[in-house]
C-alpha cells in the first residue's frame, strides 16, 4: 500500500518564506505619497508627471557614476515617478532610501528646478545644494516608511504674435526662436535642458503666421527667426524687424505673464536678390563652393549660398542694404557621375556615385556694395591664390 502526504505543510512554508521575503522588501525601501496644484488657480494638476531625482548625501558631492548595460553599453539609470490622479494626489511605492528633489512636468507651468542648470542639479556644490534645498521640493525617503509632499506649480509666462510679409501674407510653418542675455550680455537660443522637464522649446508659425511660446520663466527675452529660399540663401530676422543681433527689441516677462501682439514682419522691400557666379584665374566659372555675407564692419554673417553644380552659379535672394564682405569658401571643381535611376530611390554610397573634386580653390574675400539688385555679380579668385589639383586616387 503506497501512502501520500499532504503537501499542505509544504505550501505553508512556501508562503512564509515569500511573505518575509516581502516583508523584507518593504522593510528596506520607503514610500512617498503627495499632492500637487497650480498656484494660480488653487486646482489639481490633474495627470501631471511626477519624477524624484536623488540627491547627494548634504556635505558631498556627486560625481557621474557611469553605469552599463548588459551588452557593455553606457545608458542613464531610470528615476522613480508616477502621474497624478485627478484629484492631483500620487504615490511612488519602492523608493531606496535617500535625499530626492520632486521634479513635475505639466503643461503650462514650469517644473520647479526651471532657474538651476543641468549642471547644478547632476553634481552640485556644497553651495548649490544648500540652494536646492531651500528652493525645490526635496524630500528625505526612509527604510519602511511612507514620506508625504505637497506641490504648488508656478505658470510659466508665454510669447505670442504673428509672423508677416510687409504685403501682409502670412509666414506659415516657420520656426520663431526664443532668445534670452548671456552673461556678457549677448543673445543667445533658448534650449531645453536634456536632463529635466523644462518645456519651452521653440515652435513654429501656423498657416496664419500665428505663434505662441508658452512654459517661460520670468526674464527678458526676445526673437529671432530665419527666412529662406530653398538653396538661394537664409537670413535671421530679429523681433523689432531688424536684421542684427544688436538691434533685436527686448521682451520683459513676470512670473506667469501672457505678452501678446509681439508681431515679426519680413520686410521684402528692402531685401535685394544677388546672383552671380566664381571664376578662377583663367576666368572659367567654379561650380561648386559657398557664399557668405559679412558685414564689413563687424564681420557679423547676415546670409549665405552655395554655388549650384548644374548652373555654376550662385543666388542670394535675402539681402539687406549695406556694405559686405563676401567670404568664399569651399571653392572647387568637381564632376558628378550621372545618377542612374534606382528603384528605391536610394542612391548607393559608394566611390562612382560620389562627387570627384578635380581641384580645389584657397578661401578668399570681395568687398561688394549692395544698393539694390545685383544680377551678374563676379567673384574672381585672386591671381596669387593658386588652384590645387587633385590627384586622381581622391
């Protein structure tokens, strides 16, 4: 007679020991719960995203710890976080214990480390850290414990208006760039931060040229936009319808601000069309290279062209009034194989597909005048600036 046990006992002994493993767990890491609102309206932020970045142990500093993957490869640790619900409330379960910042990302409102660079927040200073602590939401996460915060977001401040041809037309789907000061007090483009939830990005016009720049914090800022002609030039066109840096008009933005009627307009009657074409020494046209406009003064760069290869010549269509350096650089003569037509389209890239450069030119500069149109404009290489011939093998 063959006997069975049960193997009850055994399921038992199973459960306690997954339980404690539990148990242990939840013993090890802590928890955090919280709250965030808008400021101005005193309601939820409803589906807002919520992200806790570690800080450093007070009294040190953080160094990189590159970290890799299982094939070798460097990647960036992922950060705890969860969305609100829509009673602005969240949870984030299995934290290890540790000093955090709460970063929030929600449309219309800057996350709270808006004003400190990626540098300050990856590896701060004693100093810097002092300043983390007494301007974001930080929060001390304990073995075994549920830690609470709560979080008031702070609208950021927009730009709108309308981008223009002096005729009146709209400028559809064109980029309009936010500038801010540099620290010697030049403009320069507003980026977002690859390591936080900052929002504000550039944007482009609609099919009416309207525009909107929203997420900003307070400060001066002001616009900067390009107009082009596909291979025939590009000209930057600051807010004041200027076109040099130095002239672009300031914007002054308060906390949660709308600035409205902050209009561009692209003054084509007092833009001139240039073409002309390069020669070398023995008067035969170039027809490959690049055309850069300098102001002579300054040697600021206003536009630039390349030379087509099918008419060896060059086109600038955006050309304010003023005295110029025209720069050329790149100068050569080259031969492009015929291109056969592929399938797909695709052009393989390999050596007889390639342009074969037969000889290249030394850079050189003409100061030119621009008054109005100029159809047929020469740009001839000096006598002393000898061409170099390309051996075959290149």
């Amino acid at each position: 007679m063959i006997s069975v046990r049960s193997s009850r006992p055994l399921q038992a002994l199973l459960l306690i020991a997954l339980y404690s493993t539990l148990a242990l767990a939840q013993n090890e890491t802590g928890a955090l719960t919280g709250h965030v609102y808008c400021a101005d309206t005193q309601q939820p932020a409803r589906i807002a995203h919520v992200v806790l970045v570690a800080l450093p142990p007070e009294g040190t500093l953080s160094k990189p710890k590159p970290m890799h993957s299982p094939t070798g490869e460097y990647f960036t640790p992922s950060r705890p976080g969860s969305d609100t619900r829509l009673d602005g409330s969240f949870t984030i379960p299995s934290l290890h214990p540790g000093h955090y910042y709460v970063a929030v990302t929600y449309s219309g409102y800057l996350s709270p480390e808006y004003h400190f660079s990626e540098q300050d927040l990856l590896h701060p200073t004693q100093e810097i850290r002092k300043h983390i602590d007494e301007a974001l939401p930080t929060v001390t996460i304990a073995a075994g414990k549920t830690s609470a915060i709560t979080i008031a977001l702070h609208r950021g401040a927009a730009i709108s208006g309308v981008v223009r041809y002096d005729d009146g037309s709209p400028v559809a789907e064109t980029e309009v760039e936010p500038l801010v000061r540099d620290t010697d007090g030049r403009w320069k483009a507003l980026t977002k931060s690859q390591s936080d939830n900052r929002l504000f990005s550039n944007v482009g016009t609609d099919d009416r040229g309207n525009f909107r720049i929203h997420e900003l914090p307070p400060g001066e800022y002001s616009l900067k936009l390009l107009a082009y002609t596909q291979g025939q030039g590009t000209l930057a066109i600051y807010y004041g319808d200027s076109f040099f840096e130095k002239d672009a008009k300031p914007i002054k933005l308060a906390e949660g601000e709308e600035s409205l009627s902050n209009d561009i307009t692209i003054p084509l009657s007092k833009l001139h069309k240039i073409s002309g074409v390069l020669l070398n020494a023995s008067g035969q046209p170039i027809n490959s290279g690049k055309i850069e406009l300098l102001t002579a003064l300054e040697r600021i760069p206003v536009t630039d062209a390349e030379v087509s290869y099918d008419e060896a010549a060059f086109h600038l269509d955006l050309v304010p009034e003023g005295s110029y350096i025209a720069r050329v650089t790149q100068a050569a003569d080259i031969r492009r194989p015929p291109t056969p037509d592929f399938a797909d389209g695709l052009i393989p890239n390999t050596p007889e597909y390639k342009d074969k450069t037969l000889r290249s030119y030394p850079d050189y500069e003409v100061p030119i005048e621009v008054l109005g149109d100029i159809p047929s404009l020469t740009l001839a290489a000096p006598l002393k600036s000898a061409a170099k011939t390309v051996p075959p093998t290149q």
